[in-house]
C-alpha cells in the first residue's frame, strides 16, 4: 500500500503541487495499479518465449544523406537568447 506521504514526496521531486484531496485520489488510484500489478505476477510464463518486438516486420531505414546545413550564425539568429555562440537555455535543474 502507497501512503500518502509517499504521493507528496513524490509530487514534491516532480515539481507538482497537489492539494489533499487530490494526494488521497492518487493513493487510491496507485493502489489500484499495484494490486493489479500483483496479479500479474501470479500468471505462470514458464516454457513462454520473451518477446522483444509485437511484429516480425522489420522496419525499412534509410540511408544517411550528408549534405551542406546552416551556418552557426544562421542557426543563432533563430535563438531566443544566445551565449559564447550557442543556445543559451533555461536553468532545468534547482
């Protein structure tokens, strides 16, 4: 069982803020899904091949084509905010 010190820690690390309510919504619904994740693990997959892909068709590739791209300066004049000739981009992490 999930508690819900378990949803608000968890919302916390995402960056999400939830209300009570919702925090309690979502401990019953991750109880949901692990109970049913427990039966899972009872079906019996002895003597069953893995699968590693849903189809036996292979997908065609292409071939890499090298050819001219845009210049730096070009490409920099697109940037919101630029920095020592690159994209300068929002600060992600705390």
């Amino acid at each position: 069982m999930i508690s819900k010190d378990d949803i608000k820690n968890t919302a916390e690390l995402s960056k999400l803020g939830i209300t009570e309510e919702e925090a309690e919504d979502f401990m019953k619904d991750f109880s949901k899904i692990l109970d049913y994740v427990d039966q899972l693990k009872t079906v019996d997959t002895d003597g069953v091949e893995p699968t590693y892909h849903v189809s036996s068709k292979i997908q065609p590739l292409r071939e890499d084509i090298v050819k001219e791209s845009m210049s730096r300066e070009d490409v920099i004049q697109n940037a919101p905010e630029e920095q020592y000739g690159y994209f300068k981009l929002l600060r992600v992490m705390d």
